[in-house]
C-alpha cells in the first residue's frame, strides 16, 4: 500500500513537471500528425501558433492531460512494479523480456485511464476546432452531447499498441542504460537512462500515435479510420511511409528529455515522501516505566521525564517513544515485607539517609517498585512517603 501510494503522489507529481515542460510540441506532434499534406517544421509551427493564436494557444488543451497526470503517472509506475512482481523469477530477477513484459502490460492498463483524457486533448489540439470547442469543459459536454459516452474511447486500441510499447521499451532500456554507466544512484545517469529510454521508445511507438491522432481527431461518421493497423496501411497507401512518423522529430524532443525529467521526477518526489513517511514502528514491548502508575501516586506527583538510570533515554512527555526497547520489568524475588520491617533493617544497618529509607518504604509497598528506584522518583515520592510513613531516621 505504501508503494502504491507513492506511486499515486510521485507519479502525478512527476508527469506534471514533464506535461508543463513540454506540452508545446506536444501541440506540434498533433497539428503534424492530422494534417494529411507537406507540414512545416517545428519551430515555423510554433511561431505560426503563437502569432496567430497567441501564446496561449501552445498551451491549448493542456488541462485534460493535467487531469489525467496523477491517475495515469500513478497507474503507469505502481502496475509495472506490480508486474514485475508477477513476471520476476523465483528467485526474483527479472530478465529483460520480463521487463519488457512487465512495462507493455503497464502501458495497457495506463490506455485504459487515458484515453478519455487524449480524446479531448486532441479534439482541443486540432487547428480546425479552434472555433468548435471554446475550452476543456465546453469540448467535454460538446462531445458527450452530440457523439455518446462510447466515443471517449475511440483510438483505445492503439492507445494499446502505442502504449505497450513505448513502456515496455522504457522500462527495458532505463534499467540497461543505468547497468552499462554505473553509480545508479547518481542524478546523472538517471537522466541519461530516461532520455534514452524516452527515445528509443518513441521511435517504436510513434506510428501508433499517427494512427490513434486519426482516429481521435476524426468526427464521428467518418468511418475512414477505424483499427490501427487498417489506419496505419491506409496511412501508407495514401501518404508513404514518412507520414507514418509524422510529428516524430516534436515527439522526440518531448519524450526524449521529457523522459529523463520524468525520471528524475519521480525519484525526488519518491525520496521526499520516503523521508516524510514513518519507518519501522518501535517494537512491542512492556509498558514504559515513565507512563505507568506509581503504585496509588497521584498523577500531579508522577515523575514526567525520564531519569538517568541505565537503559532509560529523557524524551518530552506526549513524544513518540524512542525505538530502542524498554526496559523489562519483573516483581521481585525476594518476600515482601512491612514498611517498618524494611525501614528497621535500614536502620541497624547503618542507613540514615531518608531517600534510602523512602525507597525501603516504596519497595516494600508494592512489587512494581524496582529494586533500584531513580532518584528522580524518590525525590518525587518523598512528600507522600513522609505523609504516610512513621519511621523516620535518627
């Protein structure tokens, strides 16, 4: 659970950073990935957009894949731990095709949460639906109204194929990049392993979003696109091979570096919640001695703080326990006697200390007394013990 939960913070927290990072050319990829002609380059799109639009209009959408960030950053990272979990061997390595395996069935379940989110995002992306949907709330009732509920799915089964392989891809190949350049744990190579991870799984999985931006972007009853493969073909038959790839060049540059942020994300977030979150809890033990009553001692005479005996550690009263063990307790052996038989065996014995002769009293009182009391308790005790006590020493 608390995996799980860290999944769900650092997820979101992580997929956020990258989304705001770069969501530019992810308006750039789609723009180039639903126009059917020659497109222009990167940066000709991007000041077309802002001149024409405004600089807002880069930003056009961004709320749905906002939304969507902690749910599906979340899904992304704790269901490919759970996968690995399924797909590790007995002895719990894992191989890469189990790694690979484990990030594709990630993916799956990830297309599952998103692809409502990346229909309305594309919707809002598109250049000739500037004037059809006014903001993320008017697109989302606009659609629900006059295309049905089912249509937040459409483009879910390449969402699937895309997904699959752009995580299986990642998952396999920060782990393989992080092996080869060493120190794991450096900030460095995180990045590294997640740029090169981001961009070998874009090369795999980009014809897939070519063909999911079709599908989505596509009105209903134009039944032109309708599978992956069927959109992808007649892509390729229409249009050639590079429009497969179309918007990859913005794609890279987002996932890329998008990736290693993304990495570099989640750790920070996941190392802050570590430090936040409780470790281990003490260990069961016996009831602290500082906390237990003081056989029929009022509480306003309690001792409050701990005392200097060994195996005892001072902390404020109200303050969690310290996680070294208390010390046990155990009646003693020896026969209980009468207050005045053990204050007369002090004194033949020479003892004319009146804290010795108050901890003779408290340990013939009751067994729950130790056989060395503190002086902080005896000290505590004493304006009771003279009250009640008639042995007074000489």
């Amino acid at each position: 659970m608390e995996k799980f939960i860290t999944a769900v913070v650092a997820g979101g927290a992580a997929g956020t950073c990258e989304v705001v990072a770069t969501y530019p050319l992810d308006v750039v990829k789609t723009r180039a990935q639903l126009a059917t002609g020659r497109t222009p380059g990167i940066w000709a799109t991007l000041r077309n957009i802002a001149t024409t639009e405004g600089p807002l209009g880069l930003y056009r959408g961004i709320a749905a894949p906002i939304m969507a960030e902690a749910p599906k950053r979340a899904c992304k990272f704790a269901c490919n731990e759970i996968y690995k979990g399924l797909y590790a061997r007995e002895d719990g390595t894992l191989t890469l095709p189990r790694t690979f395996a484990a990030g594709a069935s990630a993916g799956v379940t990830e297309a599952l949460i998103n692809c409502p989110f990346e229909l309305v995002k594309v919707r809002l992306q598109a250049k000739e639906n500037q004037k059809l949907y006014r903001g993320t709330a008017h697109a989302v009732s606009t659609i629900l109204r006059s295309e049905g509920v089912a249509v937040l799915y459409r483009g879910v089964e390449p969402m699937f194929w895309r997904n699959g392989w752009w995580n299986g891809v990642y998952f396999s190949t920060i782990g393989t990049v992080k092996a080869a350049l060493g120190e794991e744990d450096s900030m460095f190579v995180k990045f590294m392993g997640g740029v090169v991870g981001g961009g070998v799984a874009t090369t795999f999985a980009t014809p897939f979003d070519v063909a999911k931006s079709r599908m989505q972007g596509s009105v209903v009853g134009a039944q032109k696109y309708r599978w992956a493969w069927q959109t992808l073909f007649t892509i390729f038959r229409e249009e050639g091979f590079r429009a497969c790839y179309k918007g990859y060049s913005a794609r890279l540059l987002r996932l890329g570096p998008g990736g290693g942020v993304m990495l570099v994300a989640f750790d920070f977030f996941s190392n802050q919640i570590i430090f936040l979150t409780p470790t281990d809890p003490p260990a069961a033990s016996s009831p602290d001695p500082v906390d237990r009553p003081r056989c029929g001692l009022r509480a306003s005479v309690r001792p409050r703080a701990t005392v200097r005996s060994s195996g005892w550690q001072r902390r404020a009263p109200g303050s969690p326990r310290p996680d070294r063990p208390a010390p046990t307790w155990s009646p003693p052996t020896r026969s209980v006697t009468t207050g005045e038989e053990e204050a007369d065996r002090y004194r033949k014995s020479g003892a004319r200390d009146e804290l010795a002769l108050c901890g003779a009293w408290l340990r013939a009182c009751s067994p729950c007394v130790p056989s060395e009391p503190p002086d902080d308790a005896l000290e505590a005790a004493f304006a009771y013990a003279r009250r009640f006590c008639s042995i007074w020493a000489e």
